[in-house]
C-alpha cells in the first residue's frame, strides 16, 4: 500500500480561506476550508492512503491563487490540474477552463461544446463533483436564462468571483 503525499496550503483570500493539496507539481484540489467533509471524502475516494503535508506555496501554486485574488485573474491559466474524475467529468472541467476570463456560460452551452446538447443534467453533474474551484471555473455557469445557480462555495461567492473576473450579471 503506497501512501501518496500532498502538500497543503491554506490560503487567505477575499472570500474565505481555502484549501489547496497538490502533488508532484500539480494541483489536485481547492476548495474552501469548509468544504472539509468534501474534502475528506474527496480525497479517501481518490487517494485511499494518503499524508498532508503543511507546506508553504507548495510549487508555486498558492502564490498563483494569491495573484487571482489580488487582481490578476489570468495567474491561475497556466496552473496544470488534476482532479481525478471520471473521463466525461475531466471533459467537463476541461470545457470550463475554455470559458473565457469575464464570461459565462450555461450548462447547454457546456453541452453543446461537447458535443451532446441534451447532456445538461450530466454537465451539470460534473460542474458539481468538481474538486478545484477557481482554477477549474465552475463558478463561470449560469442559468439559461441568465440567472446564478447553484455553487458549492455560495451564490454570494459565485457573485463575487464573477464580478472580480469582469463578468456582467443580469
């Protein structure tokens, strides 16, 4: 039985403090501390034996999110993710970092870029499961008619990121 090491990083940001693991350079997840159930089964999926390692800006990657958050929303575009998912889920989050920076889109539209217009309630599934918010924009879906839906971090967070990203809310 291999134990995996991820680094841990706890990160400051306007909106709360989030949790950031990452390993061999690569970020495996963020999200906001009080996701911690999420994350918990999160990472037991996924790792099965694992150890957290307190780390300062592990490769670099917390300065990234720092950056977002202090004003430069493209910092976080070249970050290399990996988290974990089924293959139709990593299309999904794929698709939501091809959302551009200050835009939006709905979940027909996410399934529509894969290919699969009726796979709304599967994107949306998908968009849900994801373990890397910001990096992987999930934030950046709306409804189809222009209203905030649903986001693990809170609608007012959702609202938050949009605006700071220069997205137009309806």
């Amino acid at each position: 039985m291999t134990t995996i090491a991820l680094l841990k990083d706890t990160i400051a940001t306007p909106i709360g403090d989030m949790i950031l693991l990452a390993h061999d350079g690569v970020l495996v997840l963020l999200e906001f501390v009080e996701a911690s159930d999420r994350i918990e089964r999160e990472l037991n999926h996924r790792f099965k034996h694992y150890e957290l390692i307190g780390h300062a800006n592990p490769f670099g990657l917390s300065g990234k999110v720092r950056a977002y958050y202090a004003g430069d929303c493209s910092a976080v575009d070249d970050i290399e993710t990996d988290g974990g998912g089924t293959p139709f889920q990593r299309r999904v989050w794929q698709a939501l970092r091809e959302i551009p920076l200050g835009e939006t889109r709905s979940y027909g539209e996410l399934a529509q870029m894969l290919g699969d217009k009726n796979a709304m309630r599967a994107v949306g599934s998908a968009n849900h499961r994801n373990p890397i918010s910001v990096v992987v924009p999930c934030h950046r879906v709306i409804g189809a008619d222009g209203s905030m839906t649903g986001y693990g971090g809170g609608l007012t967070r959702k609202e938050w990121l949009l605006k700071h990203e220069g997205a137009l809310l309806l």
